[in-house]
C-alpha cells in the first residue's frame, strides 16, 4: 500500500506522527499509526471494541478522516500526554503569588504539547498603584515577554512548539501598548496577539465618539474619576469601573489597524458575537481563543480537533459527472464525532481544572479540509456563488450529521455534565439549528455541547498528500518549501498542490490551466471574507481563516475590511501582507512568509 504520494508527508509522518522510542520503531508503516489509534479510541467503548476500532481504522485509512495532529502522535503509545492540540488558561488574579502560578500553569502545559490562549486583562494597567500593597504595577505586556521566555526556554529544551495567543480587552487602559507590542521583530516572538473589540467599540468607531479605557475600581488605590458598569474578564456581573483616559474610537482603531496592516499583528475577535452564539452562553464568559483563533474557549477549555479530507470523497474528478459521494461524507463525520468524543476519556490532561472542563462539556471541533482542491476538481472557482454554495452546503450536512450522531450517543452515553436543555435550546446557535434536531436534543440530550469549528489543519494536511488548508485557497500549485528537522535544521521539498498533480495525470496540459486553478495571492481580500462568511452560521465554535491581502493593497481599502468582516457576521478576522517585520523572522515558499498564526514550526498540532 502506498499511501504516501508525497516526499514531504513521508518525512511528516516519520518525524511528527511515528510512533517511535529511540532506536525501537514501533509504526512499521502508517497503516500501523492508524491501527493504532483506532485501537485507542476503541478501547474507551464500553462493548464491541473491535467493531468499533475496525470503523475507526477504515475512517483514517487513506487519509480520510484526519484527528488532529496531538491525537495522531499520542494515542496508543503509552506515553501520559495530552491529545488535544490547545487549551485557554485561567483567569489571571492580579497579584504576584496569583500571576506565578498562572505562569507555571501555562508551562506544564506547554511542557506536554499543548498551544495555550490567555487573557491578559486581568492585569493593571502599568503606573497604576495596587489597592493592597501599594505598588506600581508594570501592566500586562511586561507580564506576557515573561510568557514569552517561558516558551523560549522550554523550546531550547527541545519540546513542542507551543504557539501562545495573548488577548486584551479594547477598553483596557494599556491597549495601545499592546497594540504595539509586536512592532519590534524580536519582542513576543511566541505570541499571536488579538484585541478583544466589544460590538460597543465599533459602534462608537462608527459613530466617531470617544471611548473610555477602564479598570475595575476594586483593584485601583486612590479616589475619584468617573466610575462605568463592565462586565470585567472573570467576572460574572458588571462592576464599577474607573475611567482612566478616553481616546477617540477612531483614532484607536485605526491603530489597531495600521498595526496589522504593517506587522500582521494584531488580529481581531468579535467578542461579543462569540459569546452571544456561545451554545453555553448560560454558564461560560469567553474572553480567549486557542492560538490559531477557530476555538474560543473559556478558563481552562481545551479543544480537540478532527477534520473531514474532502478530497477523498470527490467522484469523477475533473468531467461533468464530477460530483461528491455525499453518503461518505456523513459516514466520515459520524465516525468523526464518536472517534473525538472517545478522545475525551482518553486523554491526559497537564491540569485537573482542564480535565474537568473537557469532560463537563465535551467540546469538539470537527471541520473540513482539502476545501479549494475539491472545488477545483469540480470545476468551480473559489471566488464565486456556485463554490461558496457547495462549500456551505458540505458544512451544513456536516453540522447536522455531527449534531444528529452527538444526539444518538447521548442517547447511549449520557449528555455532556454541563448540559441545561432550556438553557442550551434557548441559545442563538441552537435556535438556528433545523427543528428536527431541536426536537431530538430536547427529547434525548446532546453529548457534546459544540461540535463544528474549522481549523488551519497545516501540518496535518500536508501528512496527506498536501492537501490545501482547512478552508483556505490553494497557497501556490508548485513551490519549494523549507521544513525544520529534528536535528534543527533545514530540508528543502518540492510541494505538488494534489488537483493540480491530478490535472497533469490525466493528461492535461499544465501550461494551460483552466481559471479555476487560482491561487490564495490571486484572489481578492474580499473573496476570503465572503467564503468564510458563507460557513460561519453552520460553525458553531469559529474558523481559522489567513486573508491574503497583496504588499501593494491601499491602507484604507484594508481598514474597511475588518469592518466588512464585522458586518458579514464572522467572529473575528486575521489577515496577512507580506512586510519586513514578519518577513525577517518566517521564511517560507521562495522566502515568501507563511501565515503568521500557524506555519509548520509553530504549530500546535
């Protein structure tokens, strides 16, 4: 069997996903990496475990059903790891005994491989007096570069690239510092940053009024000043807080802004739309997401992810008969949900909050990949309605299979500890859903309270075959590609886009490609703002999605992007142009910078 048509998936497969102790190779072939993780799975079953891992088995086989890469790497071998992929920490308390510990936390995390997300806002702003003991606080970027040496150092140890999000709140007094935080090419390298931005923010940018940067009075010495109700990061109701300054919306925004347009950082979160489709809106307050932002998660929230390779189920490629098996599909999806679900019981956690957080609401992320190959391979172009219809119809038969299935096991395994079926049914997420399914949840439960998010799968689509990335366009149909090694340093592979390989197979002319075959740095910003949007009411977590935007593409057409992105209903938007600060530090196709959230070496799966 050779399922390797590929160089570089070998090589992935062997450093990354083989299980191996030393010298002693125990996955002969990726057949046995896949038999070994259908045994896994299966033996959490309370019966018929080789039923279930022969399904198991035959959904990974061929690079079908793709778990994300921690699951891959861990389950079966015996090792105490963790096989989700990320996690957001906890709340930060703001004194010095509280931030330690966090900062411990997020190391034994990272230690075990796990991506972490946190949310500085806790954290006085710096120059403001402490109401207990008096001292000065240095604010919340000086807190994170300690973050940023904890991950520095535990890389020098040779373990995981653990990527970290660092998020803050629009109407934290220390904003602006950390909008400009990533200015200097050398300062956070590990973190993606991302400002929270409340729907009050944009109304005000809209509005152009001035918008007050906050603190909860609580933790403030000192008298006076303007008090306003907020709900703060971890708390539970709104609390007096005091005006420290007030800035022009406008002028912040544009800051955020011009930050992202010149060093890609930072991205933005739609906070409040996260947490008004949160399914668990009635007990959760969302201020964080996983690295690559297609998770949002609360305190101590781990997601565990699995996508669809949709490239396996396209019928006739390439001729007008050329249609998706749309029965494999739900076959795939439904194996899908009971494989993650199982992954659950299985896992180690590095913390036991993360462990009763993972079995309280049985969070899953199970989404697509290979999406711009298989519409190319039917002949439609990623910039138009007919492929944004089939890719949200592909999403729509995912959701309601995985709900429908998550629905069964419910039904033979209990519903998720966490779950209010009122309160969940009440939900803006769930209101959406089709009446068939609310009926099914409101009679038998649901197992899992979300199950659709779609994720950068890099690492993991290039093990198989180099399929395109989650939902974005084809990145190029022939480039070379730097990857690190264990020993630190650099192969070269020739990467082959697998439609494209296809085309040449059956004979036709690679000189003259049909216009479908069009690359992400071809396609207009708003051509990816218009796919994401096209999926994002059938994703009941987010998607992690890179908008391309060209070196030369004008600042103000760009800043009204976010914008679009806000109004198109998405839940939060990272976009990327090639620029020198970025540019110095990631090296990729042809020393074209990859993305800056998730390129292979820093990846958390």
């Amino acid at each position: 069997m050779h399922h390797f048509e590929a160089e570089i998936s070998r090589f992935i497969w062997d450093t990354k996903y083989r299980h191996r102790n030393g010298e002693q190779v125990f996955d002969k072939s990726v057949e046995d990496s896949w038999r070994r993780v259908a045994n896994a799975l299966a033996g959490v079953e309370p019966a018929d475990r080789n039923l279930w891992a022969q399904r198991f088995y035959r959904n990974l086989e061929g690079f079908r059903f793709l778990p994300g890469g921690r699951i891959l790497a861990g389950a079966g071998t015996g090792h105490q790891v963790t096989l989700f992929n990320c996690f957001v920490m906890g709340v930060i308390e703001d004194s010095m005994d509280a931030i330690f510990d966090q900062l411990k936390e997020a190391a034994l995390t990272m230690q075990q491989g796990g991506g972490i997300g946190c949310d500085f806002s806790t954290l006085r702003p710096a120059g403001s007096r402490a109401h207990k003991t008096g001292t000065i606080a240095s604010g919340p970027v000086s807190f994170m570069r300690i973050w940023d040496s904890m991950c520095a150092t535990l890389l020098s140890t040779g373990s995981r690239r653990g990527a970290m999000m660092a998020t803050l709140r629009c109407d934290h007094p220390d904003i602006e510092r950390f909008v400009a935080a990533k200015k200097d090419p050398r300062e956070l390298r590990h973190f993606n940053v991302s400002v929270q931005v409340s729907d009050d923010f944009m109304a005000a940018v809209d509005a152009d009024r001035d918008w007050p940067l906050v603190f909860p009075e609580q933790q403030l010495e000192g008298e006076g000043g303007e008090l306003l109700p907020r709900r703060w990061t971890g708390e539970l109701a709104a609390v007096p807080c005091r005006v420290l300054k007030r800035v022009r919306a406008r002028e912040l925004w544009h800051k955020i802004m011009r930050a992202t347009y010149d060093y890609a950082e930072p991205g933005v979160l739609f906070v409040d739309r996260i947490n008004q489709h949160n399914n668990l809106h009635y007990r959760e307050q969302i201020t964080a997401t996983n690295p690559c932002g297609e998770i949002p998660l609360p305190p101590y929230g781990a997601c565990n992810l699995g996508s669809v390779n949709l490239t396996r189920f396209v019928r006739e490629p390439f001729t007008e008969h050329a249609d998706l098996d749309w029965p494999g599909i739900r076959d795939c999806v439904g194996l899908g949900v009971r494989m993650l679900d199982n992954v659950i019981d299985l896992s180690r956690y590095p913390l036991p909050a993360q462990a009763e957080q993972a079995r309280g609401s049985r969070r899953l992320g199970l989404g697509i990949t290979g999406l711009a190959d298989v519409l190319i391979m039917l002949d439609l172009n990623y910039d138009s309605e007919a492929a944004r219809t089939l890719a949200w119809q592909v999403m729509k038969v995912l959701r309601d299979t995985a709900y429908g299935t998550s629905i069964e096991l419910a039904a033979e395994k209990g519903s998720f500890p966490f779950f209010e079926r009122e309160a969940y049914l009440d939900g803006a997420h769930a209101r959406a859903l089709p009446e068939m399914l609310r009926e099914g949840i409101a009679a038998k439960g649901l197992r899992n309270s979300h199950l659709v998010a779609i994720a950068p799968t890099g690492t993991i689509s290039l093990l198989a075959n180099g399929v395109s990335s989650g939902v974005e366009p084809v990145f190029d149909f022939q480039h070379r590609r730097r990857v690190l090694t264990p020993n630190s340093d650099y192969r070269e592979f020739d990467i082959t886009d697998p439609a494209y390989r296809l085309w040449c197979e059956l004979g036709n002319d690679p000189e003259t490609l049909p216009e479908t075959f069009i690359s992400a740095r071809k396609l207009s910003p708003g051509a990816h703002l218009e796919m994401e949007a096209a999926l994002q009411p059938y994703v009941d977590n987010a998607i992690s999605k890179t908008v391309n935007i060209p070196e030369d593409y004008p600042f103000e057409d760009f800043e009204s992007l976010y914008r679009e992105a806000f109004e198109l209903g998405l839940k939060g938007c990272t976009t990327f142009r090639p620029n020198p600060v970025t540019q110095a530090v990631l090296i990729g196709a042809d020393d074209i910078p990859a993305s800056h959230c998730c390129d292979i070496e820093r990846e958390g799966e």
